[in-house]
C-alpha cells in the first residue's frame, strides 16, 4: 500500500492535474463544440499510464495486473479523483454523450479483442485430459452460486431493478455473475506457482475453461432475451438453436476453414503482419455471425479464438505481436472505463448497499467455493485437491466486469448493481491467489504424476518441442523413406504443418563423341517437387 500511494502521490496526481487543467481550457474555449479529439487522447493517455503504474505496483504485491487497470478507472472515477477534484474529474471524462461515446467504442473493440485472446488461451486438450473431474467441478461450482445469485435477484427491492416488470433479467444476471470464473487470472496464478502441468493444475485450467464456455453461451441466450423484454418461447427457441448450431457448425468445419484460411494468407502474402489482419477478419466475422442469430457479439470473439489457437501455423511470433496489442492498449481502456462506470462511494456511503455488497461477496465466495469442492470429490480428486480446487475457482476478475457491462448497457442491471458486482470481482480475484498459493503449497505429488512430469520434462529439453513447421527433403532412397516416415510422425503427433521436397536425381544425356571422358558427369543440379501436407 505504501508503494501504491507513493507512485499516486509523485506521477498519477500531478499528471491528472496538468492533464484535468488543460482539458477544462480548451473546454472553455469559445471554438469546441461538440466532441473534442484533445480530450480523447487525453483520456486514452491517463487509463494507460495509469493502469500501467496500478498494474505494476500490484505485480510487485503478486496479485494480478489487470486488477491495477480496473482500479485505474476506479482511480479516475468518481470513486476517488471525483471525490477530491471533481472539477478535474468532470473536465478530463465529461458526461457529453457523444464524448462518452468515442471512448465507448474503443472500450467495446477492446471486448472482443480481449474474448479473442481469452479463447487462443484456452487449451480444449486440459478439458479432454481431466474432463470427468473438470465439468463436475465446472458445474457444481456453476448451479450452486448461479441459484443463489438468481434467488437474490428475486428477492432484491424494486428500487435497485431496472425495470422491476423484468426482474427475471436481473435475475438472471446475478446468477452468472456469481457463478463465472476467471479463466485468465486463474491460469496466470497456477502457472506462476509452476504447477500447470501438475494433474490439479490441468483441473483447475480445465474447470475454468468449462466454466468461461458455458458462461459466454449463456449470456449470449440471456442477451436475446433481455432484447425481447420478456421470456417469448419462439425467440428463446431461436437463440438456442442458433447458438448450438453455430457451436456444432465452427468446432467442425468452422476449425478447417479457419485452419486453411491462416495457412493460405500466411504462405500467399508477403506484406507484414498479414496473418494478424486475417485473424482479426475471421474474429469480426464470427463476431458479426452471432450478433445476426440474436446473440451477443461476445461468443462470436470467444469462439474465433478457440479455433485461431488450435490452427497449426499460428506460431510464437504471431501471437505474441498480437497479445502485445491487447494487452498494452485494449485492456487498459476496457477495464479502466469499467471502473470509471463504477462509483464505490455510493456503496460505503449507503449501509443498506454496503450490506447487500458484503452478502453479494459472500454468496458468490461460498457458493462457488462450496459447489466446486463438493463436485470436486465426486469427480475423483482427493480432499486437498478438492480444496485447492475450490479455493482457485473464486476468482472472479475480468470475466464478471464484462458480464457485468455487457448488462449494464442492454439495461439489465443498475449502476448500484454494476458498482457491486465489479466491487465483488474485485474482492475475491484479490484474495484469489494467496488463498491458492497456500493451498498448492501444501499438495503433495502424486508417483504416476511425478513420472509424467520427468518424462515431459525430458522431452521439452529436445529439439522437438522448439518446433513450428518442418521442411523435409527426401529421395526414392531407404534413407529418403524412412525420414519421410519420421517427419510424418512428428508432424501428425503435433498437427505441425509440413512441407515435403521430393528430390530426384536428373537423367545423364548422352556424352557427345569428341568429347573426353572427364566431361562425361552426372549433373550437380537436381529438380526437386514441392508438397505442401
């Protein structure tokens, strides 16, 4: 805390003042009218550096960083900069709607710019790998706090609802609001404790990822519905087939024409970063696809970068130019105009939200935690596994801002709903990772899981597991035979793309008769075949 008020006090609080007094001249000026560009990049400017000076300060205190650029905009907000300087506040994020709306729309790209990277993050093969242990988990973390969240919905006064005629919405909302998980802070802290690819680690991840799917399909259904205003049978009937239809249709031929889509434009183009302008067409598109069955745009994204992961030519490189885009521009601007949507204050001033934020926090922890650890014995783990579990599927971070936003604007949630839903994410994500990291230190390992990791540690050591694509140069020899039969082996245990030269040996033409008998040589020259598999 004293590093976090010390980097507020010397770099975030001087630079809002220049940036604030500068805004509220050029705002007095008698030439702006309507939006200002200088105000735009000013707030673009501050949600960055200030999220990034957040973000850093809570990597220092191991907790995750997109917390920092959440906090950022509650920083910025009227939670804090608007209690002290609201004049400051007002001038740097004016309440002018077509001003809001240019960094709106920055904030909504960011959405699906985010979903996309949340899919190329997730890993299908850890749901197959533990999939008994991870769908119970998933599920029992999932029914458990979403019927919990749906029965406060229910029972919550008509002054916090919307629209008290649909309640069921709200409803609604709260549940998937407690019951989601955040796949991102959950993989970044196992991963930090190096337990990834122990057997609870793939649970964990596998859980998560169940849990990010089945919540993106779902909000996707309610979001028809919240369209509709109430519950109509023909239109909820259209949503879900349409959305099992795009699920079955993408995971099927949607993957292979995904697959040879990056393929193509990586071996045809040779202008730079062509295969990220393609990745990102493939994402609008799906994105556009879903948004025209009647679902949100979300499950679109989330779905195109499942199948962009899996496609064998996305290689390191690529995704981290990509990653790098996401993560320097487009989070900070999402999650700090989220917390600028959120005002703390309002809760710490009323007792009666304080205590629903608190019942808020503690539903959604037990629940989950409850509903995880249970279905976690069920599916096979033993009780510190179970415990580790459970205690790593409360985070809840990124995933339930999003939710959280996406209903705020289709108005299916107030800003009193909104401010503690995001206070409840980011309540639990922080107590997340310390609660797993002494959960995981006391696991002990398992013999067959130990033999696994020596045996997949032996084979990261080779050369083998560096590689991205093979280039195979083979005759009509034994030799060119059995190397052929090795890269295929390879190739196919790895989905690697592979490209095979045939060489043959070209035919001598007759020597003429005046010549010596040195100049009758085989050819140094040999035309080869190329086969791109």
């Amino acid at each position: 805390m004293d590093l976090l008020r010390s980097v507020t006090r010397r770099f975030c609080l001087p630079a809002l003042l220049l940036a604030g007094t500068s805004v509220a001249e050029a705002a007095e000026h008698p030439l702006a009218h309507g939006p200002s560009e200088a105000v735009f990049f000013l707030q673009i400017i501050a949600l960055m550096v200030v999220g990034r000076l957040l973000g850093e300060a809570l990597l220092r205190l191991r907790q995750p960083a997109v917390m920092g650029q959440l906090m950022a905009g509650l920083v910025l907000g009227p939670s804090i900069l608007g209690a002290i300087f609201p004049d400051v506040q007002q001038a740097l994020f004016p309440a002018a709607k077509e001003q809001k709306a240019m960094l709106e729309a920055v904030s909504q790209f960011g959405v699906l710019l985010i979903l996309l990277m949340t899919g190329m993050e997730t890993d299908l093969k850890l749901v197959r790998a533990s999939s008994r242990a991870s769908i119970m988990a998933s599920l029992g973390g999932i029914v458990i706090p979403f019927a919990c969240g749906f029965a406060l919905g229910e029972f919550l006064p008509d002054a916090m609802l919307p629209d008290p005629d649909k309640r069921l919405i709200t409803s609604l909302f709260l549940g998937f609001a407690l019951s989601i998980a955040s796949v991102k802070i959950v993989a970044t802290v196992v991963r930090e404790m190096n337990f990834l690819r122990r057997t609870v680690g793939q649970v964990i991840l596998g859980s998560a990822i169940v849990d990010d799917t089945i919540g993106w399909i779902m909000i996707a259904v309610i979001f028809s519905l919240a369209q509709q205003g109430h519950v109509d049978p023909l239109s909820l009937a259209k949503s879900i087939v349409g959305t099992i239809a795009f699920m079955a249709f993408s995971l099927t031929v949607g993957r292979r024409l995904v697959s040879l889509a990056i393929r193509w434009v990586n071996d045809t183009f040779i202008s730079e970063y062509a295969v990220i302008t393609a990745i990102l067409v493939i994402m609008g598109a799906m994105a556009l696809t879903t948004h025209m069955i009647g679902v949100h745009a979300v499950l679109g994204a989330f779905v195109a970068g499942i199948l962009v992961g899996e496609s064998p030519i996305l290689t390191r490189h690529i995704d981290e130019q990509l990653r790098g885009l996401i993560l320097a521009f487009f989070m900070p601007v999402f999650f700090g105009t989220a917390g600028l949507s959120a005002d703390v204050t309002t809760v710490l001033k009323d007792p009666q939200l304080l205590m629903l934020t608190l019942g808020l926090i503690a539903i959604a922890t037990i629940g989950k935690f409850g509903g995880a650890f249970i279905c976690g014995e069920l599916g096979g783990l033993t009780r510190h596994e179970a415990l580790a579990l459970a205690t790593g599927m409360n985070a809840r971070g990124s995933t339930e801002v999003i939710i959280a936003t996406v209903g705020l604007s289709m108005g299916a949630l107030t800003q009193n709903l909104f401010t503690m839903i995001v206070t409840m994410a980011i309540v639990t994500t922080l107590a997340m990772p310390p609660s797993l990291r002494w959960a995981l230190a006391r696991l002990p390992m398992r013999k067959d899981e130990k033999e696994r990791l020596d045996r997949e540690e032996m084979e990261a050591k080779g050369f083998v597991s560096r590689l991205e694509r093979l280039l195979v140069a083979v005759d009509d020899s034994g030799n060119g035979q059995f190397g052929s039969r090795v890269a295929g082996l390879i190739a196919g245990t790895r989905a690697m793309p592979t490209t095979v030269m045939h060489v043959t040996a070209a035919k001598k033409k007759p020597a003429a008769r005046n010549r010596t008998r040195r100049s009758r040589t085989t050819p140094m020259r040999a035309p080869m075949r190329r086969h791109n598999c």
